[in-house]
C-alpha cells in the first residue's frame, strides 16, 4: 500500500492488517510527505510527470515495494 494523502495534517492514519495477518493492533502509517502537503485530493491528478510504481501481487504479504516518483526539475 502506498498512502499518498490523508484528511490529518501531518499525513498519519492508522490502518487494520488483521484480515492480512491475523495481527488485532492497529498499525500507523504516513503519507507521502510532497503529496501530504498539496491543498487537496484533485491535485494529485495534476503532478506533471509524477508516476507510481507498486510491484505486482504476490503472497509474501510482510514486503513490498512501492514508490511515488517525482521527475527530476
């Protein structure tokens, strides 16, 4: 999972996995600080060359590798 955004300021949000890995607490992620900071959702859609990469589907659900991508100014 790649958390670009939140509605908490400082992009935090906690987030249940126990459907995933049986585990009961709750686990607190962050956004993506550069698109935590934009003044709402629809700017996400107009990052000029942003890209996202997430790795395909897999059953080792303990990694993954995800990136938010910027492009270079």
């Amino acid at each position: 999972m790649l958390l670009l955004r939140t509605t908490g300021d400082d992009g935090s949000s906690f987030i249940r996995t126990d459907q995933l890995d049986g585990e009961t607490d709750w686990k607190l992620r962050r956004a993506v600080p550069f698109t935590q900071s934009l003044a709402s959702d629809e700017e996400l859609f107009n990052i000029p060359g942003a890209q996202v990469y997430a790795e395909k589907p897999k059953k080792d659900i303990y990694d993954f590798i995800g990136n938010f991508i910027l492009p270079d100014n």
